[in-house]
C-alpha cells in the first residue's frame, strides 16, 4: 500500500476510536503520577492547590478554544462525531481562518493540563510525542476526505491556513452566530471530565499524603460535585423540556 493511502487508512481507523485516546493517557497519566509522586519520590510534593489551578487554567484554555470552535460553526461540521467524517461545509471563517485543526488545538490543551498534574517534564514530553503521533495521522484522514469533497475551495484555504499554528493575519469574521444551546450540548461532557479528573489527582494525593484528609470535603470535591449536577439537570432538561 502506497504511504499516503496507509496514512490515510490509519486515520480513518484511529478518528473511529479517538475518544478512547483520552482514557489511555488518562490511565498512565495517574500510574505515572503515582509512581513519580509516591514511589520514586516520596518526599516531593508538588500538587499543591496553586499548582493544580495553573494545570487547570491550560486545560480550561484548551476548553475555550472548543467552546469558541463548536459555537461558531454549522451543524454537522466539527463536534464529536466519531462514526465517519462528517462536513456539509467548508468551515473557512472565524477560527477557521485561522488554522485548521482549532479542535484538535483545544483537546491538546485539555490533556496537557492534565499531563502536567504528575509534575514531570519527561511525561510531559511523552504525552507531546504521543500526542502528535496520534491526531496528525487522523488530521491527515481529514484533510483527504475534505479534499475529495471540496476540491479547489480546500485547496486554496488550505494554501493559506495553517494546520496548527495559528496565523492572526487571515483572520475573518465567523459567517455563524455564536450558538449557546450547541455548546451546552456538545462541550458540557468535557466540562465534567475536566473537573472529575483533577478531584481524583488530588484524591490520590491525599490518600498516599494525607490519609486521615481522604474523605475530607475541599474546593475540588465541591468544583466536581457542582459540576456534576450540572450535568445531570442539563440532561434532564433535554428530555423533558425543549429549553435544550
């Protein structure tokens, strides 16, 4: 198989199953931290409150530049689909007219916050690698499946856009209002994972710290558990109302 065709292949595998990406980095994200933090350096603290707000502020940063994607785009472009390659347009405006992959932007930042928890440059290093190997195969399955679809148009803005490093100087107005109810929709999951991941680094911190702490109720537990009802009245008003 020519080299392109098995990039191509590898993408549209791994585009299939991309949000179980998130899970494996999740699992050996918290094997290393606790290998680093306990194990191999038992007497090093570094996840003190301060510090899992720095982490946090990179994740949220990465969970504006979804929110800002998502919201400004039509239906049936970007989102979380996962079955096939979805694109009824062309997104050329707004973010979009910036760089081309402003989602996957976003979910590297989401993860590196989470990367940086364990406090090692060297996992952080990994994760980059991990990373990028990863999503610039799916991003090349993309860019295949949009040339196909719209030709000489994918082709002249993607002449101009860059991938992933954005360019201020194409900027363009978004041709979509902001849609509040989409975000609520589609970004509210991240929101809790966000939150659900940081309470559990900082449960297990406590656990191998502070154990006598372990079911003590702190500004994490609460962040979590309001995030969590969030979700939940946010679920029910969709079933049972047209508000969402």
């Amino acid at each position: 198989m020519e080299l392109r065709k098995d990039f191509e292949a590898q993408g549209s595998f791994l585009f299939k199953y991309r949000s179980i990406l998130p899970l494996i980095l999740l699992a050996f994200t918290m094997i290393f931290f606790i290998y680093n933090e306990i194990i191999q350096n038992p007497n090093v603290q570094h996840l003190t409150n301060e510090y899992m707000v720095i982490c946090l502020a990179v994740s949220f940063f990465g969970l504006a530049i979804r929110i800002f994607t998502v919201g400004f785009t039509p239906k049936n472009t970007s989102g979380r689909n996962t079955k096939e390659q979805i694109a009824d347009k062309l997104n050329t405006t707004g973010i979009y007219s910036l760089v081309r992959h402003p989602l996957y932007i976003g979910n590297f930042f989401m993860w590196l916050g989470a990367a940086m928890l364990t406090g090692s440059s060297v996992f952080v290093i990994i994760f980059f690698l991990v990373y990028w190997i990863y999503y610039e195969r799916i991003m090349y399955a993309e860019e295949q499946f949009l040339h196909r679809k719209f030709g000489d148009s994918f082709i002249a803005w993607s002449d101009e856009i860059p991938a992933v490093v954005p360019d201020f100087n194409h900027w363009q107005n978004s041709e979509q209002a902001f849609n509040l109810k989409k975000i609520i929709k589609k970004e509210k999951n991240g929101v809790v994972a966000i939150f659900i991941l940081f309470f559990l680094f900082d449960r297990i911190h406590i656990y191998y710290n502070f154990p006598e702490k372990l079911f003590d109720a702190n500004v994490w537990f609460f962040l979590m558990a309001g995030t969590i009802m969030m979700y939940l009245i946010i679920r029910v008003l969709r079933k049972r109302t047209r508000l969402l």
